[in-house]
C-alpha cells in the first residue's frame, strides 16, 4: 500500500482544511485534514485501480460475521487482464493467521468493484487525513480508488479503522471470487537464463548488472558502475544455486514479469530504474520501477535490486 500520509500534510492547497494539528514544538500528537474538492458521489462507471487496506478491530459475539481483522485488497489493469493482490488476517489485527494470494486474471474485477464502491458508500469519507504520531502499528488503514475520468477516492486514518467490518468482507469476497477465475500464464522461471538489472542517474553515472544463469544452476554476475568521476567500475563475482534459486522464486511468487503489463504509478520513485528477465527461448520481459503495485510486493524489487547490486 502506498504512504498517501507521507506528503498530504504538505500539500499547499487552499482547499485542503486544517482540522486537527499538535501545538508547536509538540512532539507527536495528530495530524488531521480534510479536502474540500474530494468528490461525495463519483460519476464514473471506469475505475483504473483499487487499493485500500484497514485493520477492523476485533467483533465480539457477532457469529454472523466472519472473523477478519485485517485485510489489505489490490487490483489494477494488466495487459489482457486484472493484477489481484488479497491479504487478510483473522482475530484481533493483521498479525493472526494472515494470509497472502496474488493472481493475473483474464476476468475484469473492475465492474463489481465499481458497484460495491458505490452501494457501501465508500465515497462518503473521501479526503480525509489522520495521522497519528507514535502508534506502534497501524491500526486503521487508507484507501486510493481511481477513475478513467480523473475522479479520485483517497482516504485515511492510522488511529482507527477506515471501513465497517461488513464492508471488508464484502470487498475480501469480491476478490476471493475473482481470484478464482481463469489465470494468464506467464514463462517459465525454470527456463530463465538471465536477469539484468540497470539504473540510471542525472549526472550521468548509472549501475548495470547482470546474473547469467550456468547450465548447473549457479551463475556468473557482472556489475559496472560509474558515479560522479569519469571513472567506470567492473566486477564479475560467482553467485552459488542456492541464491539464483532464490531470485527465481522472488520472480515466480511475485508474479514479476506480469508486473511489465501494470500501469504507472504516478510516482516518479524508482522510476530510473529496470530489471530485465530473459529466457531460454530468447524472449524479454523488462519492468520497470514505477509500476503500480500494492505496497507488500515492491519488496519484491528492492531484494532482486539489492542481490545484483551488491558485492558477494
């Protein structure tokens, strides 16, 4: 899930209402606003993604809900299909039984999103803002739900629960259903032959690397380098099967080369950076950095990232 606390607070707008704010030089205290332009009602019938996570507290003596404590649900257009992203957890918060799936999906989960947004009134709250300093853990959530027509749901509360338990588990279900349905395949890890990973800076210096996978599955990496001198550095270092098995199962679990297909973020971090995949038969599949995603998988990046950036 995206940090939509980290610049909110920020924002110079007059049309963005100060409701609640620590006194000066206070230490921690809470940041509240609300934005006055956020939409009530969303006209659109096309929303582009979904992604809203929240902890729901504990429902004592009610048996006819189902016990579920904290949910994070994700979902955005992916080439030919929906990229699905579900992670729950049951009794009191997100660290009881949680549970992950991740799906590419032929099917369009879009338009049951669209009317559970709509009948659960999930518009009411739009803009939004709380954050409470000093939590030990996030014990509410946020939501950022967008539109092909530019219309925007965002909203947030790390104090307490954003949603009704009743609405979670409507939403939990709608991808429950949906990750059922038929999946796009993606290649083979198996027949992976090479990653590379390039990153590029202003000033010209950039980080290439690359792991060719050997025919007894270990590999050879080999990274060059050039920072603010002209100077370029080489290294080539042996990387054991242990740990290209490792890098395969990132890419296999994460369902990475789908993640070619997703849209841009609207974030311009990690946009100077791509990982290459490149397979047996020749093909390559590129992503790049920037791409939308649910935040429990961009460490899905960073380790692939970090493995064929750093000397072993």
């Amino acid at each position: 899930m995206k940090n939509i606390f980290k610049n909110i607070f920020k924002k110079k707008n007059k049309n963005i209402v100060v409701l609640k704010k620590p006194r000066p030089n206070m230490c921690g205290g809470t940041h509240a606003t609300q934005d006055k332009d956020a939409p009530k009602t969303i006209v659109s019938d096309k929303m582009t993604s979904f992604d809203v996570t929240s902890a729901l507290g504990y429902v004592r003596d009610r048996d006819d809900l189902r016990d579920l404590g904290y949910f994070s649900a994700f979902a955005a257009p992916c080439g030919d299909g929906c990229f699905l992203y579900l992670q729950t957890a049951s009794g009191r918060g997100r660290g009881y039984n949680k549970t992950s799936d991740i799906a590419y999906v032929k099917d369009d989960i879009f338009p049951s999103l669209v009317k559970l947004v709509n009948e659960c009134n999930l518009a009411a709250g739009n803009g939004y803002h709380s954050k409470t300093s000093g939590l030990p853990e996030n014990f509410g959530g946020s939501a950022d739900i967008r539109y092909e027509s530019g219309e925007r749901i965002s909203f947030s509360n790390n104090q307490s629960p954003i949603i009704m338990v009743q609405t979670a588990i409507k939403i939990v279900e709608t991808f429950e259903e949906a990750m059922k349905g038929e999946r796009i395949p993606l290649p083979d890890v198996s027949s992976l032959s090479m990653i590379k990973f390039e990153e590029s800076r202003k000033n010209g210096g950039y980080t290439k690397a690359s792991i060719t996978i050997n025919g007894d599955g270990a590999a050879k990496k080999v990274k060059s380098a050039r920072y603010d001198d002209p100077q370029v550095y080489e290294n080539e270092y042996e990387v054991p099967a242990e740990t290209v098995e490792k890098l395969k199962k990132i890419v296999e679990d994460y369902l990475m080369p789908a993640w070619a297909a997703l849209p841009y973020s609207g974030y311009d971090i990690n946009s100077n950076k791509k990982i290459t995949f490149v397979f047996d038969s020749g093909e390559e599949i590129t992503v790049l950095g920037d791409r939308l995603l649910p935040g429990q998988l961009h460490k899905g990046f960073f380790d692939i990232e970090l493995e064929m950036t750093t000397s072993r």
